[in-house]
C-alpha cells in the first residue's frame, strides 16, 4: 500500500485484518475517511530490508536483502459496515 501497511482478508469473513508499522499514519488516514477501525493490538511479520556490509580493510561493499521479523499494528475492519456506509453516502474514497 502506498500508506505503508498491509491488508489481510481471512476467507469467507467481512472482517479485514490490516497490518502496518507501529509509526504509520494509515490507521489515522482510514479513519479521517470514516472508517471505523478497531485495533487489535500488535504483532509480528516477516518484512525485507537491505543489509550493505564493508569488506574489512577493503573499499568495496556488498549489499545483501534479507527478511527479518517486524513489529506491526493490527487492525481490524468490518466490510459490511464499509459497503453499507458507501452505498448511503458515498464513494469507496479511493482505497478499494
């Protein structure tokens, strides 16, 4: 996403789990449009970073991408309240 985060849908379930960094300002975002968010707490998940490493006693520099474990915010958005709500008064505000 471009806000930083993560959308995590369960099969069969209007429930939407989103995940983003615990400094995002996502959850705000989605709220400031009307989505009612409910948070879940935080949590744990494989993210990539870059790694660059400097040979000892050399110039040269090797940059490695790896996956760590990140902490992340959960949150939870019912989509039924979502449609309902888009249906009455408006749009989907450019995020489905």
């Amino acid at each position: 996403m471009q806000e930083g985060g993560w959308i995590v849908p369960q099969p069969d379930t209007s429930t939407v789990r989103l995940e983003c960094p615990v400094d995002s300002q996502l959850p705000e975002l989605l709220r400031g449009l009307g989505y009612n968010l409910q948070s879940g707490g935080i949590g744990e998940r494989l993210m990539p970073f870059a790694e660059t490493l400097k040979e000892h006693g050399r110039t040269n520099t090797i940059t490695r991408q790896q996956v760590g474990v990140g902490i992340v915010g959960l949150w939870q958005l019912d989509l039924r309240c979502v449609f309902a709500a888009n249906a009455e008064t408006r749009t989907c505000a450019g995020i489905c």
